[in-house]
C-alpha cells in the first residue's frame, strides 16, 4: 500500500509539474518570481556593467536590472556570457535576459524578443594616438587587424566594412589588443569608449577616430515573452520618477538616453 501512495504522489507530483511548467511557458514574469531570481546575461562593458572594488556588479545596465528585480520582488543575479551566445542562452534559460548595452538587431529582433530603446549609441574605431590622423575613413583601416568582441554589433560593423577582424571575448579585451599592439585598431561602443579611453582612464594613449554606425540599446528577452512588457513599463516609471535620468548622470551617459 505504501507504494501504491507514493506512485500516486509521484503522479500528482508529475501532473502538478507538468501544469507549472505549462504556465511558466506561458508567462515568464511569473517564472522568474516562483524562482526568486532575476537571472541577467552581461560582459565586462564599462559604464554599463563592471565591478566596484568589493567585486559588485555596478553601471548603468546593473543598476537599472536592480531596479527591475525589485519591482519583480526578486533578487538580481549577474551571469558573465559570451556575448555571441546571448540567443542560445536564453532559449535555454540560463538566463533571462542580455543586459549590457545590447544593439536591437535583426539578429535579437528575430531570434529573441527586444525592449524600446532605452539609449543610443554608436560603434566607433579605435586607434592609438600617435596614429590617429592617418586612419579617419573606414577606407583608411583597409588592411589593418581590427579586434572586435565575438558576436557584438562592432564585429558586425567591422565586417560589413570587409574589415580583417581579431575576434576576442569581450570589448575590454579588444582594448587591451589596441594598446599592447597586438592588432592595430578595435571597434567597440562609443559609450565604452567615453568611459574607459583617454586622459585620466586605464588608456590615454587611445583615441576614437571614425563612427562606423550608429544604433540602439535594448534589453534581450525570449522570444514572445512577457518580461518585455514588464521591463517596458518599468522603464517608463523609472524614467518618470527621475530615477533613469540620475543614474545616467551618475555614469556620464545623460546625452544617449532616448
């Protein structure tokens, strides 16, 4: 008899799970608060996502997703991906949405599901200063090893411009090529590059030189779910009450928000 309750219960269990499952595929939103967390896909992007000294994920980008986490009734919880693998990641729900500057592209549009625009942005050429003049069409770069990060919208400028590409892990990294000379040139977000290049940063010695595109930001979702709304709206409100505005002042990106 002992068994013949516990096959029931494992039935029940079973049917149960199937139901929740069945609602957790209708309703993301719900999903993420039965879990307790809110689970967002980012890469090293200075002002957008970076670590303060006590090893925190800070920027503009982590300190919006808090913002959405509590409006969830969740805790927020920052997983370092690869960039080229954001669609894969979602689908598979590793996590629940790419957070970090992301460009609304065809690529996010069809294979995932994108926010409004919250900022805007550009892809810019990176160079070394001694060097700069001579580099200031994309013309000029023909022939020139470009580091760009692996599945970012600046691998995609840089090809569309027939570029030779070093394709890296990240934007930082496509950085560091630049300055150890490792490849001549990078392209990377113009918001990264008022952050982290010239005087007074890690690089006085890089300069931005020709704007390849100009786009804009979103948040990646799955495809047809309802965390899209979700965030929407709650950009509005923290745009409303203030709150937006005061944390792009707080990361110098006041001017790019839409």
């Amino acid at each position: 008899s002992t068994s013949n309750d516990s096959s029931t219960a494992d039935n029940n269990s079973s049917t149960q799970e199937s139901e929740s499952q069945e609602e957790t595929a209708e309703s993301d939103v719900e999903y993420i608060k039965d879990k307790g967390t809110l689970v967002v896909g980012i890469t090293e992007f200075a002002p957008m996502d970076y670590k303060d000294d006590n090893g925190e994920w800070i920027g503009f980008d982590a300190d919006m997703a808090r913002e959405v986490a509590d409006a969830l009734g969740v805790e927020v919880q920052f997983t370092v991906i690869e960039w080229g693998n954001k669609l894969l990641e979602l689908e598979n729900k590793s996590i629940d949405c790419a957070w970090n500057g992301m460009t609304i592209t065809d690529e996010i549009t069809e294979g995932a599901s994108a926010t409004n625009p919250y900022a805007k942005n550009a892809q810019v050429v990176v160079v070394k200063k001694d060097v700069a003049d001579q580099y200031t069409t994309a013309e000029s770069l023909e022939g020139l090893l470009v580091a760009v990060e692996d599945g970012s919208a600046g691998q995609e400028a840089a090809q569309a411009e027939g570029l030779d590409t070093n394709d890296v892990m990240d934007q930082a990294t496509a950085l560091m090529e630049v300055d150890s000379g490792t490849s001549d040139a990078c392209v990377i977000d113009l918001l990264m590059a008022g952050a982290m290049i010239g005087e007074g940063t890690s690089y006085p010695d890089l300069v931005t030189t020709v704007e390849l595109t100009t786009e804009d930001y979103g948040v990646g979702c799955r495809k047809g779910s309802d965390l899209t709304e979700f965030i929407n709206e709650q950009f509005k409100a923290l745009y409303d009450d203030g709150t937006m505005m005061e944390l792009a002042e707080k990361y110098g990106i006041k001017d790019n928000i839409v």
